[in-house]
C-alpha cells in the first residue's frame, strides 16, 4: 500500500468565504474518486484546520501500489478534478509519498 499526503495553500485573493466553498469543492471532487479510480483505496480530506495550520487543505490518500499512484495521477476523472477544483485555486502544493503496510 501507498500513502499519498498532500497539503496546499489556497491563492491570496480569495476571502474566507470563497476559501470554505473552494475546500467544499476539492473534498467532495477528490473524495468522490474513490470506487472510480482502480487501486484507490481511500480519500480523506481535511478541508477545516486550527488556526495554527499553514496550509489550507489536506489530502490523505491510500492506493494499493505505487504503479496505482501513477495510473491515478493521470487518471482522467483525477485529472478532471484536479483542473476543475484544485488547480486553478492553489498558490502551492507539498506532497510526500510512502510505503505503508
């Protein structure tokens, strides 16, 4: 198995009220994907935080392998909601992957 974290930073410009709809919308994009995209396990994301965080969304993902995390990551349904709900919206973007048992 393979756990995929990623954490982003949404774009200045957008006010507080903008930021809860733009979370709204990736949660419920990239948690939708699970049973459409082969080898993806599981999807969590974190679209409420402490005022302490740095970053504005996190994604925590589980896929059976690391050939499953590439094959998602061009997936077309992944891409649709990457380009539709997250991309556009983000100022930057950290990821770390790993082996889990």
């Amino acid at each position: 198995m393979v756990k995929h974290i990623i954490l982003w930073q949404l774009k200045d410009e957008y006010t507080e009220e903008q930021k809860v709809e733009i979370r709204r919308g990736i949660k419920e994009g990239l948690e939708g994907l699970v049973g459409i995209v082969p080898g993806l396990v599981s999807v969590h994301v974190q679209a409420e935080m402490l005022a302490s965080s740095n970053a504005d969304v996190m994604l925590d993902a589980v896929l059976e392998s690391e050939e499953a995390l590439k094959a998602y990551a061009v997936h077309p349904a992944h891409q649709a909601v990457a380009n539709g709900k997250v991309r556009p919206y983000t100022k930057s973007r950290t990821c770390i992957d790993f082996e889990v048992e």
